[in-house]
C-alpha cells in the first residue's frame, strides 16, 4: 500500500458517500444516471468475485464489500425508493454499446483464459467507460448540481491517482499491468473536459454549466 | 518483471 493508492481508494469510496448522500438527503436522484450506477454494480460484482476464493486483507475484503453494496443500494435508491425523480428521458445512453465491446475486448486481451481472470479483465474495461451515460446525461441537460460535480470529481481522482499508484509500484515492486494501466488511463482521459470545467467553474463558486 | 495477478488492488 502507498499514499497514491490510499488516497485513490479514499477518493473512490468519498464519491460513492457523496452520491448516496446527495441521493438520500434531497430525496432525489434527479442529474444521476441510473445506467452509470448499474454498470459500476456490474463492474464491482464481476471484479470483487475473488472475495470467495482468495482472502488478501481486512481492508481488501471491507473497501470491496463496501463497493457492491453501496453500488446496490444506489441502484435500489433510483430505480425504486426515489424512482420519481430519475431523469430517465435524459438517461438514454445504451448500456449494451459499452458491455458489449467490453466483453469482445476481455475475450482476446487478458492474461489468461479462465472464467475468472476474463470477468476482472472485463470488469477493467467496463470501469474505463461506465461514466459515460453519465457525462451525456450532463452533456445533454447541459449542467450539473454542484454535488453532482464533487462526486464526478471524486470518482475522477480515483483513477488518476491509481496511475501514480502503477507508476510507483513499477518502481519500487517491480509490479506492471498493462491491461490496468490502459485502461485506468483511458478511463482518467474521459474526465479530463469535466476536470478543466470543474476547476474554472465549480471551484470558483459557481455552478457546473457547459458552454453553449 | 511480476505481473499484478495477486489482484490485491480495488
């Protein structure tokens, strides 16, 4: 464990409690994309599988516990407790343009050829994109709550202080995984425009608005 | 050079 991926993963976890919290607290999904939320469900299942099959730490087993069920109660919080207010016309990005590719893609570049190892694998491309119903549903409605923008920002962090994490532990572990180095830099690039509006507009007090 | 299938990150 470095202080990279530490923060990353605090950063990771901020975003999920932001989201939950803005969910709860406003009684109101309105801004979230439902299918984002499901496909970061979809991604924390078929990744944290390893949780019945090879124990790493206490805080290994504890951070993924908390993804899928917080990712559950997410999608649980939109599509049924506060259904009334998802933006379902707006949310209408195709879920299958990105699972399926990410399939296709886990099925011929992964390490090896086992149920388990083409789940993760898939799970790592799934990750890189499962933002980007949300960053249309944004781009669509052409802004954003400002705690919607602190959950993007935060989910946006995470990846990108992996790829310090990665940088590190080829280094000084001698460790190296392309699959998750291009992926996870794929997946920090899609944040790069929200990134640039979030730092001249969110964080000078003023709301996330795209310009016309 | 190692690869990371220990699978320890999130």
């Amino acid at each position: 464990m470095n202080i990279f991926r530490l923060t990353g993963d605090l950063a990771h976890l901020t975003a999920i409690i932001i989201l939950l919290l803005k969910i709860w607290k406003t009684r109101s999904c309105s801004g979230i994309s439902g299918k984002s939320q499901i496909l970061f469900t979809v991604v924390y299942i078929t990744r944290y599988l390893d949780l019945f099959t090879n124990y790493i730490s206490a805080y290994n087993t504890l951070m993924k516990i908390i993804f899928v069920v917080s990712s559950l109660a997410t999608v649980f919080l939109i599509y049924f407790k506060f259904k009334a207010t998802y933006d379902r016309n707006h949310d209408t990005f195709r879920m299958e343009f990105l699972i399926i590719p990410s399939i296709i893609l886990a099925l011929l570049i992964r390490h090896e050829f086992t149920v388990m190892e083409v789940l993760w694998t898939f799970s790592i491309y799934l990750e890189a994109v499962a933002i980007l119903p949300q960053l249309f549903l944004v781009s669509k409605t052409g802004e954003a709550e400002t705690i919607t923008s602190h959950y993007l920002f935060a989910l946006g962090s995470y990846r990108g202080l992996y790829l310090l994490n990665w940088i590190w532990r080829y280094y000084f572990e001698n460790f190296l995984d392309w699959i998750s180095i291009v992926a996870g830099f794929v997946q920090t690039v899609l944040y790069c425009d929200f990134f640039y509006l979030y730092v001249t507009r969110v964080l000078h007090g003023r709301k996330l608005r795209l310009p016309a | 050079l190692k690869s990371l299938t220990l699978k320890d990150e999130l």
